[in-house]
C-alpha cells in the first residue's frame, strides 16, 4: 500500500503509460480491498437483518433482502424472555455473569502482567530467564490439557461452579500473555531510570507506581482489549467450570440456540449473538486506536 | 579532615572476571574527583559500586565517615547525574526535582522552597511546568542538576553527564559545572572519558585502566609527571610525545640520543636523574618543543630538525618531525616561519622531560 502511494521524485519524467497503469494498479488495489471488506461483513448484515425480521418474514423472505418490516421483538426476546434450558429468563442474567467474571479477571490479569513484566523487564534475577520461558510455555498449552487439573483444584478449594472459580481460571491463563505484553513493554524503558529513582529513595512499588504505570497506557489498552476478548468469548471454561446460575454469556447463548424445540427462532437467536459479542466489539471501537498503538509502541522508540 | 569518601581496597568481579582490582581513593569534602579512562577501564562500575547501585566483591566505601559497604542507594546520602538525564518522562519538570522529597515525605512548604532556590541557581524556573519530553539537551541536563542539588546530599555523582550533548553546549556545561562547584563548595566525583573535561573540572584526577588506577593526582600532577606511558599518552591533546633513545653516561651529565633517518641522531643533554638505563623513552609535550629562541627555562637545549609538516591551528602553529622513529609534534607560535620540507632549530625544554622505562612503561624521573 505504502510503496504504491509512494511517489518517486522521478515519476514526473515517466511516460504518461505508466502513469495511467499505476493508476489502474491502484483502482484494482480498492476494488479487491472493497470486496474483501463485502465478504467479511456478508455475515454481520444476516444477522442484522435477520434479527429485525418476524418468523413469518424469515420463511418467507430470501436471506438477503432487507426487512419489509422492522420489529424489535426478537430483540427483547433474546433480553428477557428466551429460554435456556429450562429457565426463560433470556441471556440478560448472562450478560451480567460474563461481565462480574470479565471485569475482576481483566482487572486482576492486567495488574498482575504488569507488575510481572515489570520485575522481568527491571529487575533481573537469578533464574528470571527460565521462569519467563516457562511462563511464555504457559501461553500455549491447549486449554482442554488443564481442565480437569483446574477443575479439581477448583473442588479443593471450594470455588467449583462459582464465578470466583471462573476469575480465578481466566485470571491465572492470562497471565502468561499479560506478562509478556507488559515485559516487552518494559524492556524498551532505560535501566537508568530505576537507578535514579532508587538514588532519589523510591523503592520496589513506588517505583513501579510512580514511574512506570504512568508510562504503560498503551500495554494497558492492548492488554485489556486482549483479556477482555479472551475472558468474554471463553467458552470451553465457562461450559466447563459454571453451573445454573454462574453460566457465562458464552453458555447461555448456546442453550438459546440449541434448547429450542419445534420451530427455530432465528430472529432471536441472530439478536442473542449480536448481544453476545457486542461488549467485544465496543471495548474495541472505543479503544482500538490505542491497540494499534499499543501494539507497535516496544518498536518505534519515542 | 576526615574524608568524605574513603575507598579501600575494592574489588569487583563478575563470576570469574574481575572488572576493579583493589581500588583505594579518597577525596577530602570539597573536592571534584573525576575518574577518567577509555571505555572499558572500570570507571563507571567503580561509580555505581560508590552509588550502591553494584555490589561491590570485597573491600569498604565510606561516605562522610560512615561504612556505606552494604548500605542501599536511597540511605548512602548521595545524589547522581546520569549519562542519559534519566528523567522521569510522565512528570514535569518541578514533579522530577521534587520526586525525591516526596519519597522521603518532605513537607510541602519545604519542598517548594527548595525547588525554587535550585530553579533559580539554574535558571530553569520558566521549565517548571514543562515535561521533559519538551526540553532540549542543555535543558534536560540542567533539571537532572537540579534533581540532585535539591537534595543536597554529602557526595555528588556524576555519570558523563555531558556526553550526550553536541560539543559547544558541552563547553558551556563545563563551565556551569565548575562554577557550581565553586559557589557551592559540594564534593563531587565525575566519570568521563573526555581528558579534557578531566583536566578542566578536576581538583584531583584518577586516570584508570583495565580495572587499575594507573595514577591519581592533581590535573598538573598528572599532566606533568605522568607516573606511566599509559597516562602520558592518555592526558594531553595532542598527546606528548613518546621518544625512544638511548642514553650515555658522561662524567656527570646523561647524553640522550635520539636516532633520525637519514641524518645524525639528535643529541640532548640532561643531568637528572643520576641513574637512567640505557634505553628509555623519552616523553616531551608539544608545548615544550618551541621554535628557537621562544622558550626559556633552566635546561632548553636547541637542534636542527627537518620538517615534515606544518599545521596552523589559529593561536598555535604545530610541526611534526620525525624523531627516533615518531612522528614529534612541537607547538609553535602561530607567525612561525616553519615550512614543510625545511629544516628549522627548534628549542627541547629539558626541564619538563619524562623518562619511562621502555618495558615496564613506568616513569623513572
């Protein structure tokens, strides 16, 4: 994208050829970005419609075609009143789970990644560089190799079914990749700033508080929005470690969709998942700016 | 006086590597310690070992009388400049001055008579709500002056602390650094690489290398009597001249002869000292070979020498001819009439001679 747009100081002595085929070049470039961008969000504008139309409309109407006309209906169906199961409460109480287990385990993941990264960024130790790797090894073991671990651990201790249970679990998995975030963030901070404040008399947290957190707005942003994601769309350990009461969104939306009997309501199932991944989608709109950011901050020095 | 800082036999060594080896220095209050030596000597280790920023292997640091040996950075009673500022980025310029006041819970009305009597000293009172972020070099430099002097600690440290600034503002800083000195009479021990910084700022000089003190002594001390070739080449620029050539007993008076290509070796005569090896190096500063007739002192002897080059530097005019095998630069007067490729006297100021020996490089006058 960059070197197309790139004017070269030598393309005023080129032929008006290549002018013209650079220009082709790049319509051809828009056109296959635009029908990329058609194809991805094909499947959002289903749903949409979808979820505004009546049963009656859906049958009859192609998949496609705008609703003829709009209801809500659907819409505080999935709220308030769609099943799960045998509860007909709609994904409203999940919602709130999702959000008490998303919100402490994205809060206690970040605080812990952050002072994690920063005692492996700062304050080397002996033995530090193993520990880091075993840590990055804890990113990627697959999920279903520690669930029935985790869930006996959660039995000992008495947090089995639980939501505490459930932001133990996210917050202990997200640890490895909140750390490693907020290290690789850290490492980019001299040294000699420790040095001076440990001069001036700071010590290991007023350190951390005063100086470095200050710093980590954008890692905080990446972490969050990555935690958050993970925490919220997790559905192997929600389905694995909740019981009736403590389901995450994740869950209930599943029993929505597959606990109906006789006709399926697609309308309400389309708005139950848009009402699912709307908090993903809205920590993103609101903070993805920062994300790019964030992402790109360890490289480009500032 | 007691000293302020009294280091004795220090050593440190990473695992098997040892970086200082026996360290002993110690400075009276007032005085402005520079350790100077090319990178790699061990002078920036020997200052964060005084910081407590390393641990040290073996030995004691005492600070104003009190063993610092294993005492934390925050309680040595110690304030440092660092290389690159180390400012705190997120804080203004008054939040950075202050922050250390703050840690050691300061009162309020404390802390702010003390920011603006340091932001007045270093004219940085308009900065005080700036970020460091919009600060230029010199500025940054001033406020992390100020973040030490406002602590007025017993022991200032310098870490080159003008080395990231382009070379005139260094020269300014310089001057800064030593007037401040002077007004506030503090201790300070500086690192540097610059000999000249050295030379300028220094009430007393440690020239370091390899992890050993090669000398330590006064800026003329060391600039004079060198006690080693390392020093002698190190200090001074241009750097004195370093001469091989042999030497005769005659009655009471040493001949010292310095061969030349193509022509007779270049004979000096010097009484001191009585008991020279045969063969020695000669070292010489350009300043002390003059065009004849420039230069008078108790031992100036004159010769005919070929000239190689000439190079006018403004004030002086530097020649260079070839002496027992070295290019031998003479600091001239800036209207001399040498010319390159003729010969000229040129006038050998005996009396501020060096002699080391060629092996061991020692000094042996």
């Amino acid at each position: 994208m960059t070197d197309l747009a790139y004017v070269s100081p030598r393309a005023g002595r080129r032929s008006t050829g290549q002018r013209l085929g650079r220009i082709a070049l790049r319509w051809l470039l828009y056109l296959v970005l635009t029908l990329f961008a058609l194809w991805f969000l094909m499947p959002l504008f289903v749903m949409l419609t979808t979820s505004l139309k009546s049963l009656d409309e859906i049958r009859t109407g192609s998949l496609i075609a705008l609703p003829r006309e709009v209801t809500f209906e659907p819409w505080l169906t999935a709220w308030g009143s769609a099943c799960t199961g045998i509860q007909c409460e709609g994904l409203k109480p999940y919602l709130l789970n999702s959000l008490l287990i998303a919100i402490p385990g994205v809060a206690l993941s970040t605080a812990l990644g952050a002072i994690n990264g920063y005692v492996f960024a700062q304050w080397r130790f002996r033995g530090a560089n193993l520990l880091f790797s075993l840590l990055l090894f804890g990113c990627f073991i697959p999920f279903q190799v520690v669930l029935l671990p985790m869930a006996r651990m959660l039995g000992l201790m008495g947090l089995a079914g639980t939501i505490p249970g459930l932001i133990l679990v996210h917050t202990v998995y997200g640890i490895g990749f909140t750390t490693l975030f907020f290290r690789n963030y850290y490492v980019t901070i001299p040294q000699e700033l420790v040095r001076a404040a440990k001069i001036d008399g700071a010590g290991f947290f007023r350190i951390f508080w005063s100086i470095f957190l200050p710093l980590s707005l954008p890692i905080v942003v990446v972490t969050v929005i990555w935690q958050f994601t993970q925490i919220w769309n997790d559905f192997l350990f929600g389905v694995s470690f909740s019981q009736a009461g403590t389901q995450p969104v994740t869950v209930a939306l599943n029993n929505i969709v597959n606990s109906t009997t006789g006709v399926k309501a697609y309308n309400v199932d389309m708005a139950a998942a848009i009402l699912a991944a709307l908090p993903t989608l809205l920590v993103y709109v609101v903070a993805g700016k920062y994300f790019i950011r964030g992402l790109t901050a360890g490289s480009v020095k500032g | 006086m007691a000293p302020i800082l009294d280091i004795r036999n220090l050593r440190k060594s990473y695992g098997a590597t040892e970086i200082l080896h026996d360290i002993n220095v110690a400075i009276e209050p007032g005085d402005f310690l520079v350790l100077v030596g090319p990178s790699g000597c061990g002078k920036s280790t020997l200052l964060n070992c005084i910081a407590g920023l390393e641990p040290i292997t073996s030995g004691t640091i005492d600070i104003a009388g009190r063993d610092m040996t294993d005492v934390s950075p925050r309680d040595r009673d110690i304030a440092m400049v660092f290389q690159s500022y180390a400012l705190y980025p997120t804080m203004t310029v008054a939040k950075n001055i202050t922050f250390g006041m703050k840690v050691r819970g300061v009162d309020q009305a404390t802390q702010e008579q003390k920011l603006s009597e340091v932001a007045e000293l270093l004219q940085i009172t308009p900065l005080l709500q700036r970020k460091p972020g919009q600060l230029s070099g010199g500025q940054r430099q001033r406020v992390a002056m100020g973040r030490a002097l406002v602590r007025d600690p017993a022991l200032f440290l310098f870490d080159e602390p003008l080395s990231n600034l382009d070379a005139k503002l260094r020269v300014e800083m310089r001057t800064e650094i030593k007037k401040l000195h002077q007004t506030l009479n503090a201790s300070i021990v500086y690192v540097t690489h610059d000999q000249i910084e050295a030379m300028t700022l220094a009430t007393k000089i440690v020239v370091m290398k390899g992890g050993v003190i090669q000398q330590i002594g006064t800026p003329a001390e060391i600039y004079n009597q060198p006690a080693n070739l390392f020093v002698a080449d190190f200090m001074g620029s241009p750097a004195m001249n370093l001469i091989p050539a042999k030497v005769r007993r005659d009655g009471s008076a040493n001949r010292i002869e310095i061969a030349r290509a193509g022509a007779a070796p270049l004979v000096l005569e010097d009484s001191r000292p009585a008991d020279l090896p045969a063969d020695v190096i000669l070292g010489l500063r350009p300043e002390d070979i003059a065009e004849a007739g420039f230069r008078a002192g108790s031992n100036v002897q004159e010769a005919q020498c070929h000239i190689d080059m000439v190079e006018p530097a403004g004030a002086d005019t530097y020649v260079v001819s070839e002496l027992g095998g070295k290019q031998v630069t003479a600091r001239l007067h800036a209207e001399t009439s040498a010319r390159a490729g003729q010969s000229m006297t040129l006038a050998f100021d005996l009396g501020k001679v060096s002699y080391f020996a060629p092996e061991s490089g020692q000094r042996l006058n």
